[in-house]
C-alpha cells in the first residue's frame, strides 16, 4: 500500500504547480482518494477556471488533473498560453477530454474531439456536456487511420487503449477514416493538434496529407512513447513524417514562456512540433499571452 502512494506523493510533491503550496496538493489527492473508496459511481469534480471533470476513481489520467491540475503540465501550458478564440484546437485519442475542456472551456476555442472507445466516449459528452460547451465542441466516435474502414481497439485499458486483433480479450470493431476526410467540413483557422493514439500515430498523419499541408496547422503537441513497434513501426518514422512537412521539435518552458529546439523526441512524454516558418510568430504569441491562474499560481 505505501508503495502505491509514493508514486503520486512524490509526483505532487515535484510538480511546478504544488510543490510551492504541497499541502495544498497531498490535501487534494488524500481527500479524492478517500472519496473514491467510498463512492464508487462517478463524481463531478472542481478543477480550474471554473470547469468541472466527471471522473471516476478507474480513470488514472484524469485523477492527476485533481492532484496538480495541469498533469502534462509543459504541454497543457503551451495549448493556454497559444490557443485563442480564432484558434482550432483538434483532438486526437481525447479520452474524457481533459485537453479538450481546457481549449474549449478555457480559451473558448473551436475544438473537434474525436475518441474511438464508446464508453470513453460517452464520458467525453459528459465532460462537455457538464460544462456546457457544446457549442463549440464538436465530437466524433471514430478512429483514425490512413483510409477509411474498420479496426478493432481494446476497450477496457483508460488512456492506454489501441488498436488491436480481433482476438483479444476486449477488443471491439470501430469505424476509422481519415483526419483528411473528417475535416472537410471544418474551417481551420490557426490550428494545434494534440494527437495521442498509442503508438498508431503514423498511419494517423499518413492520412492527414492536406492537414499537414495546410499552413494554418502551426503547431502539434504527439506522443511519442515506443507504442509504434506493436504496429512494425517507430517512432523514428513518425518524426521523419513531420519533419518532411517542415515542423521543428521543441521544448516549452511555461514559466520563462520559451522555446528550445531539440534534436530527439521525448520518449516518456510528449513531443512539441512547430512549424518551422512560423516559430517567431509563435514566439511572440507565446509571450503576450495572458496568465493563466492554477490553484492559486499564475502562469
């Protein structure tokens, strides 16, 4: 049992956002797990700037947002800090939505959510739904590959689940299509794509060629964890993919507001890619941004 704690506790205690206030984080995280064994059905929770999470204690992703409030704390900083009301933010593996309430709910951007899993994506309408925007979210119950068809994907695994054979244990059929093809009905104006899709994310931007092409897509925030060899791939070829469409890999500090060029992907976490031709526009942007107050810490 105190094994289990030490991973979160130490977690809270380093995160640039409570290790300032720890009480204040290990008082969240004690009272969520004490509300959890007591109250199995799910729960609405305050979170930050007024939006509320519908979670339950099975979903681990979504329970860090309690403890600290941006999990992906480089990353949900930079979607804050770069998304405006102009924006399009596309949201690709959303899960229950955590990244899609912060660009919608808080930056009061257009945001197209899509999720694959019909459970999870029924807790992505309920998030949106609980914080009322579905006037500016628009969602789809689809996959995405590089053509139209079906895929079978594990259902049961929370923010890890993928693509898979027919023969697992869990594995349900899902209508897939293209990014290109979802799209097409959408205006993209200046745009940042999240895509987290364990490790199929190639055959995803393979079929996202006019997407990719598009000088409005500025930036992509994809993670890129060694998932790919399970499909024959790598995570390599994810990065030579984007790198031929002239985006650079970047580091993003929240609190100094800067970029860093680097040369390898983050392996345990997420990869920031901005469009090369606009990193000073970019750049600019990021420093005139308006702080963004989490639990009491402006950012």
């Amino acid at each position: 049992m105190i094994k289990k704690l030490i991973v979160p506790l130490k977690y809270i205690w380093n995160h640039p956002v409570t290790k300032t206030n720890r009480i204040f984080g290990m008082f969240r995280f004690f009272k969520w797990q004490i509300k959890a064994s007591l109250i199995a059905k799910e729960q609405h929770v305050n979170w930050i700037e007024n939006l509320q999470l519908n979670v339950t204690k099975s979903m681990h992703g979504a329970t860090g947002c309690i403890y600290v409030g941006l999990p992906e704390f480089n990353d949900m900083c930079f979607l804050l800090h770069y998304l405006d009301t102009k924006s399009t933010f596309i949201d690709i593996g959303a899960n229950v939505g955590v990244y899609t309430l912060l660009a919608g709910g808080i930056k009061k951007c257009n945001t197209i959510s899509i999720e694959p899993i019909p459970q999870t994506f029924n807790y992505l309408e309920k998030n949106i739904a609980l914080n009322k925007l579905g006037k500016i979210v628009t969602s789809y119950n689809i996959g995405l590959s590089d053509k139209e068809g079906e895929l079978y994907f594990t259902k049961s695994k929370d923010t890890i689940n993928h693509v898979t054979n027919k023969d697992e244990g869990d594995a349900i059929k899902v209508k897939v299509d293209t990014l290109d093809n979802l799209l097409q009905n959408h205006t993209i104006n200046k745009t940042l794509i999240k895509l987290d899709v364990e490790g199929f994310e190639y055959h995803v931007l393979k079929g996202a060629h006019n997407t990719l092409s598009n000088q409005n897509l500025k930036a992509l925030i994809v993670e890129l964890n060694d998932c790919s060899s399970k499909f024959g791939l790598t995570d390599e070829m994810v990065d030579q993919l984007l790198v031929d469409y002239k985006f650079g890999k970047f580091d993003y500090n929240p609190l100094t507001r800067k970029l860093t060029k680097i040369d390898k992907f983050h392996r345990e976490e997420n990869t920031l890619y901005i469009r090369l031709s606009e990193l000073n526009t970019i750049e600019q942007e990021l420093m005139n941004a308006s702080p963004i107050t989490i639990y009491g810490k402006k950012i």
